[in-house]
C-alpha cells in the first residue's frame, strides 16, 4: 500500500514521499518540521506562508486530491529549480534527484495533456 498518482509522478510509500517534500524543503532552505501539518505538535509556522513554487507540494494531501495544471505548472518551475542548484549533500543516497525528475516529468505530461495529476 502506498501513493499512487496519475502521470507517473509517483508510485511508492508514503513514507518515502515524504521524505521527499522534507528533502526538497530542505534542498530550498526551509525545514518542514516547523509547519504545521509536519512538524510535532508544537510547529506553529503555516504552510500558506510558503513563498516558493513548490508550496502547491508542500500542502498537498499525500494520499488523495489532485494537482491542477496551474499548480503543476508551478511545482515544474519548483522542481527545475531545485534540479539547478541541487545540493547532493541532502538525501541523495536514495534516488531522490531521480524521484524529482520523475515527478518533474509527469507533472510536465499532465500540462502538455491540460489534465490534472490525481493523487490516490
């Protein structure tokens, strides 16, 4: 059992998709344990707050909903660019640079196709 999207952005754990959103956090400066949503029970910071293209990402269920183009549109930018300054230091001993490329790459098939990526 695990996430599933449309456009082959992701197939995989929970867990692991996780650890994804917290090392592209961290590969852009911000530490998601401190919002809320993320963090312990005392995170107080709000994901709204986020000004980075990867927000739509950010504060998106992880089991369901759907990403429309304009927010795929955002998170391609986000991702490209993350890809641009990628810091190999952070989380890149389990295929996370190729995880981005691949959720970089369906998001980019679902705007080509003027569809959603759904979450499920």
């Amino acid at each position: 059992m695990g996430l599933d999207t449309s456009h082959n952005c992701w197939h995989g754990p929970y867990s692991s998709f996780n650890s994804f959103r917290k090392s592209l956090a961290e590969q852009i400066g911000i530490n998601l344990a401190e919002y809320i949503g993320y963090g312990k029970e005392n995170a107080t910071k709000q994901l709204n707050s986020i000004k980075h293209d990867l927000k739509p990402l950010f504060n998106h269920s992880d089991c369901d909903g759907r990403l429309t183009v304009k927010k795929c549109e955002k998170i391609v930018k986000g991702l490209n660019s993350v890809l641009e300054n990628f810091n190999d230091k952070i989380e890149a001993d389990w295929g996370f640079k190729e995880k981005i490329i691949q959720f970089r790459d369906g998001c980019l098939l679902a705007i080509e196709n003027n569809e959603a990526v759904d979450f499920h």
